[in-house]
C-alpha cells in the first residue's frame, strides 16, 4: 500500500513538472505575426500616433521607428534601451531580449547621442546582418529604432561540414593562389532573398581570407553552407576600382599649388611618410626629396607629388572631418591609414586602378604609366583630391558599421553614396564649386548614367539598378544625389549654415543605420535626427529629396485650426489655420454645418484663407436662421493636391453685452501672420490671474526673445514680436503659465 501511495505521488509528481515546463513554453513562446502587428497598433496607441512605424510586410516586425520621442526610461544608454527591448518584445518579435538578442556594437557622439547595435541570435547562433538599432538621445529619449529582425526561424543547428572541409572548398575556388585566412571559419545563420517568397534560413559557416601574393590585393568574404559544403556567397571586400571603371579628374584647387606643409608629420623617411593619421609608402622605392624637415615639394611635376598628394589630403581631410563634426582622432573616425602609391596592384590579375580595404585601414592607388594597358588617357587617381578623400572615407564608413563589407547591393550602394557625397563636399569646402565627383562611366555606354551627384536622369533607384549590367557604384548616385539635391535646393540667406547642417545630418546618419543598411533606411535615420535636434524644418525637405530620386513617399500637408471654442453672440469668433508639410503654395478653404446634425444638414462654404472671422450675422446669412452649436471646418491642399482637414465644434455664448469674457481654460493661438516679416502677433488665454512667461527660441534651442515675464490677470492677451533683427528660419514660442505650458512653431521669412 504504501509502495502504491509512493508511485501515485510520483506520477503526481512527474505531472506537475510537465505542466508547468508546458505552461512556462506557452508564456515564453515568440508571437506570431498577426500578434506583432497587433502590438505595432498598440504601440502607436500608447503614444497617441505621434510615431511614424514602418513595418516589414514579410516578417509584421517594425523596419523603423521615428518621428517622436520616448521619455519613459532613465538610466545608462544601454539600461534605456534593454528596458524598452523588454517592454516591446511582442511587437519586435523577440521571445527574451537575453537570449536572442547580442549587443555588438555601441555608436557615440557629441549630437548623436549613443546607437546601440543588437544582433539577433538564434538559440545562440548570430543572424548576419539581423536585429535592432536602439538610438539615445543626450537627454536619455529613444529617438529612433531600426533594423530587421526574423522570429519565425525553424532550423537544424547541427553542422556536418567541418572547418578544415570549409578551408580546402575555399582553396578550391582560389585555386592557384595562396591564401592567408584572417578570419576562422564562424557558425552562423545566413538570410538568403531576404523578404522575397523564396527567403530561406542556412546554416552556414563565415569566412575571410586574403591573397598571399605579392601586389596581389584580393580579400574575401564566404558563406558556405554548414550541411552541404556549398559555397551560398563570396563578396570581394575590396572596395575596387579597375581601368574600366570611375574615372576621376585632378581637383582644380591644387593645380597651382607649390608647396605645402604636411602637418602632423612624427618620421621623415625618404621612402614612407609616416604620420599619426597616415603613412604613405612608396613602393616603387624611389627616395623622395624635401627642402626642410616636415616639407616636401609638392608639384604635379615633381616625381613624388603622388606621395605627397596622398598624405596631404588623407590627412586634411580627417581634419575637416573632425573639426566639422566635432570629432578627435581615433576612436571617433578611425586609426592609422595606410596608403600604397604608384605599384599597380591586381585582384586575381585584374589590375586595380584604385581600391580600398576598409578592415585593414588601406588605400591602393596605381600609377597609370606601370599598367599594361597605360590606362589610356586617364590620370593617376592619387592626382585627384576626389579619389583619396573617397576612398578614405569607405573606412570611416567601416568603422561606423561593419555591414558595408557584407556584399549586400544595397548596402555597397548606400557606401558608395556617402563616400562620394563627402568627396565633393569637401572639395567645395576646398573652394570647387562642382556637383561632380567623376567623368563619364562608359560602362552602360550611356551618358544618361554618368556618375555625378547633380545627374539628372538618376532619379529613380529601380530605374538605374535594373539597367543591364549597372553595379551599386552607379546605383550609389541615386542617394548621393538626394543628399546634394537637399544640401542646395533648400531657400535660405545663408547657404553655408544650410550646407553645413545637411552636412551633420547626413554624416550622423551614418551612425544610425542597422546591420543591413537601405536607401529608405537613410531616409528615416535622417528624419528622426532631425526630429530630435528640433531641426523640424528640414524633414519634409528630406521627404521630397528622397522622393525625387524614388525613394519613399511625398510628405503630404497636414492642417490644425487654432482659435476659439465659441464666442459670445455679441462679440465675433477668429479662427487660423496652421498648415505644415506637403507643397507651397497651400490654398485653405472653410465650411460651416450646423449642429446635431440631421440627415439633410450638409456643410455650406464660408470663404477661403489662412484666416477666417465670422460673428453672429454672418453665420445668419449663412444658415438662415439662428444657430446656437456649428461645427467649423478648414480644408487644406497643396501645390500637387494632397489635402487633409481638421474640424472644430463651436458654441456662441449668449451673454448681455459689455460683460467680459474670462476663458476657461488657458490656451496658446498660433502667431499671426505666420509665416511673417517682421512682426507678428502672439495672444494666449488665462483662466485666472498667473505668473506668465512667454520666450522664443532658435532650432538650436537658443533664447532668442522673452516677451512676457510677469503676472497677468485672467482674461485674453496679446503680444508683438519684433523680428527684424534676427535670420529667417524657424522659431520656436513657449508660453508658461502656472502648471500650463505649451509650444508651438513660427517661421521668419525675410
């Protein structure tokens, strides 16, 4: 009997356990994708609307969040953004942010604040290129999160391939060559067709080897299938040029330039010139001359102006960097650059014209006369400003995301877009006024492609990527072209603050985009950077640039009106609409219905403009009769007809007249005019006698004005801003009234 009881309370026992490690699965298991989009509503929800999510069709998890902020956490960056990974993780797709998810790399600066990088992982397997990015302000808010993250995985982990049958499918492939393996083989899981009907899941093993040979350049990165030997992909990490492809001309500025000093100089070595950012190495071993320590001659006709032009601009152009964007030296940008002049280099005997290696901090740039072909009417690339200053800055993009080596079309495009955009910007910080960063591509034999920021027939991505035998170099000018097209297309008096913080905005873009950067995903990083910094006048600027060159959607308009709840039947009623994004000019109409409505009420045309007053005759002409509640609406469209349209219910107070109205709640009104030069009108409501405070500010959050600092009895108010002493732009007005405050925007146009 008592053995019986025993072997029931086992069973019991063995029951219990599996009941709970039943129930702990049902709590822990990853929510399916209807359940993510669910979350995606419900997320927007909690914060009002106020973020714009884009989502993945394919996996129902979030590609962006942006346009607003959240405020909610406190703590280190890392804590922030961990606290919000826990609370969102049906939305993100993630069953438990310890397991799944890595942190792999953290992004700081000055204006950018602190971009986290989580790789996911699956049961503790990296995804390539797959996860989130988690963006800090200074001031602790979540600005923005990006990245692509795929939870509905189902595969066998167990590899049958080993890492020495991976090394010899390599030396295979490479056969007649020597490699040099820099980096083991790595399990991993590999995303073919991503977000196509035939994406597949593969574990794989990731590889990086390099030619041993002498002038022999190539470096490679492979996945190979883990269970079939199978080589998935092999992308060629150097970013290459050949004789048949970009062309670059010597840059203008330094044509009749003699001499200059190479600053930052520690060896002075007839051979090499060795600094603290660069060393160049000539390895035709032909000695340099110098007037005096720290100069060298510095002429095109000089036999080691190739020398000297490599070291003078990879090192200024660092400079410029740092200076503009408020860096230091590594670890900001990156460390020490090494630049090899005038051997030709070959990978796998096709001969380089120029390349870069971004991992390993190296620059390759031929002399013309030691090729075999002469590279026929071309100059050195190390003549031209144009092609140090951009291969140089394919490893600042390095260090600031990894993913660019990854062989991804797209992400190679959006690397090639950035280093020439800075290409040019600094050679018009150098005084070249030119939207050109390179001569005809004859590759497509066709001049509507040619490799320019300022080309008017790239305007749309698909259109060039899809033309037969064009490569992510000529698909990059689609981008770069957006960023040159937002940087001098924008209206202002002042065209260097303009340039300089497109500049900033594109560059803290580059800190900002996730492990499998896109074109749109630039689009919205430089969006929710500008809505952070307060920079709002520029986002809709970035919408259209983008769109123009087919990406993304127009902004379109949107409409508030701002003025009174009712009016007293002896008094009148003036209303203002507030219109932002879309297209100037914007035409406002305004309608007029009577409430509660009936079947048969339909709203009558009141008149047209920004502004509209109406009192208690005027809604009697309307109507035909008296009217005691109407609902007041204004319809806004734009110079390509987007429309949008806000409603306000209004009541008429009816009241003996001379009696004053004291409001019931306090409020702020939109200036008026608005836009306006100079002066515009600010009123604002008070419920009951307040300290009041009422200040302007610049974008950059500076004091501009204080135009009300004092106590004021309840009632409505009014107060002028004078501002013809300060540049067009946006301005910000804050009204603080006891507990109340409230914001709203302004613009000077001059």
């Amino acid at each position: 009997m008592k053995a019986i009881k025993c072997f029931i309370i086992l069973v019991i026992l063995i029951i219990s356990i599996f009941a709970v490690l039943g129930f702990q699965q049902i709590i822990e298991q990853k929510p399916d994708k209807e359940q993510r989009i669910e979350a995606s509503k419900l997320f927007n929800q909690k914060y009002d609307g106020k973020f714009e999510i884009q989502m993945n069709s394919t996996t129902g998890t979030p590609s962006s969040i942006f346009r607003y902020k959240i405020t909610k956490y406190s703590g280190t960056p890392e804590q922030i953004a961990k606290a919000f990974l826990n609370e969102e993780k049906t939305m993100l797709g993630i069953e438990n942010t310890d397991k799944d998810l890595e942190l792999i790399r953290t992004n700081y600066s000055k204006k950018g604040g602190t971009r986290l990088m989580y790789t996911q992982k699956y049961k503790d397997i990296p995804v390539l290129n797959s996860g989130y990015l988690v963006a800090v302000g200074n001031d602790g808010a979540i600005y923005y999160v990006s990245g692509d993250y795929f939870p509905d995985m189902n595969i066998d982990i167990r590899p049958t391939i080993s890492n020495e049958q991976v090394v010899n499918e390599i030396r295979t492939d490479l056969a007649g060559y020597n490699i040099k393996i820099i980096k083991e083989p790595v399990i991993c899981i590999y995303i073919a067709n991503r977000y196509k009907d035939s994406m597949s899941y593969n574990l794989a093993y990731n590889v990086r080897v390099k030619l041993n040979e002498k002038n022999e350049v190539g470096s490679f990165d492979y996945i190979i299938d883990a269970q079939t030997g199978k080589i998935i992909s092999k992308t060629n990490l150097l970013k290459g040029i050949t004789g048949y492809g970009t062309v670059y001309q010597t840059s203008p500025a330094h044509n009749n330039t003699s001499t200059e000093s190479l600053y930052r100089l520690n060896v002075n070595n007839p051979l090499i010139l060795d600094g603290s950012n660069v060393i160049v190495y000539n390895d035709k071993e032909e000695e340099a001359e110098e007037e005096s320590e720290g100069y060298f001659i510095y002429n095109p006709s000089d036999t080691h102006f190739d020398e000297v032009m490599a070291y003078y601009h990879c090192d200024e152009f660092e400079a410029w960097l740092c200076d503009k964007f408020d860096l230091w030296g590594p670890p900001d940008i990156v460390d020490q650059v090494t630049v090899y002049t005038h051997n030709l280099h070959t990978d796998q005997g096709i001969e380089i014209y120029s390349g870069t290696h971004p991992d390993e901090y190296t620059i390759y740039l031929a002399d013309s006369g030691t090729s075999a072909n002469n590279f026929p009417g071309l100059r050195d690339p190390v003549k031209d400003s144009d092609c140090i200053t951009h291969e140089y800055m394919h490893i600042v993009n390095y260090t600031y995301n990894s993913s660019f080596l990854t062989g991804d079309f797209h992400a190679c495009a959006v690397d090639e877009a950035y280093a020439d955009y800075f290409s040019v910007a600094y050679k018009n910080w150098r005084g070249v006024s030119s939207d050109t960063t390179g001569e005809y591509v004859r590759q497509f034999k066709n001049p509507n492609y040619e490799r320019t920021l300022d080309n008017p027939y790239a305007t749309a991505y698909y259109d060039i990527m899809y033309y037969p035998n064009c490569d992510f170099h000529s698909a990059s000018q689609v981008i770069s072209g957006a960023f040159w097209d937002l940087r001098r297309d924008i209206p202002s008096n002042d065209e260097d603050v303009i340039a300089n913080d497109i500049d900033e905005l594109v560059f803290e873009s580059l800190g900002s985009l996730d492990q499998n950067p896109t074109r749109f995903e630039i689009r919205t990083a430089m969006e929710a950077l500008a809505y952070a910094w307060n920079w709002y006048c520029y986002i809709d600027d970035i919408e259209t640039a983008f769109y123009y060159h087919g990406i993304g959607d127009l902004p379109v308009p949107s409409v508030e009106i701002d003025g009174p709840e009712g009016f007293w039947n002896y008094s009148y009623g003036e209303w203002e609409a507030s219109a932002y994004g879309g297209y100037l000019p914007y035409n406002f109409n305004w309608y007029v219905r009577k409430l509660p409505l009936n079947e048969v009420e339909e709203r009558i045309y009141a008149g047209d403009g920004e502004n509209i007053t109406l009192n208690l005759d005027d809604l009697f002409d309307l109507f035909g009769d008296g009217v005691d509640v109407f609902e007041l609406t204004v319809e806004v469209s734009d110079g390509i007809n987007s429309t949008d349209s806000d409603s306000k219910t209004v009541t008429i107070w009816s009241n003996k007249k001379g009696v004053e109205q004291i409001p019931k709640d306090y409020a702020l009104d939109q200036n008026y005019p608005n836009p306006f030069n100079p002066v515009t009108t600010i009123k604002f409501a008070l419920p009951k006698s307040s300290p009041v405070k009422l200040v302007i500010y610049d974008i950059t959050g500076r004091e501009v004005a204080v135009l009300v600092n004092g106590s004021l009895p309840a009632g409505y108010h009014s107060v002028q801003w004078d501002a013809r002493n300060v540049p067009s732009g946006m301005y910000i007005y804050r009204i603080t009234a006891g507990s109340f405050t409230q914001t709203k925007r302004m613009m000077v146009i001059k």
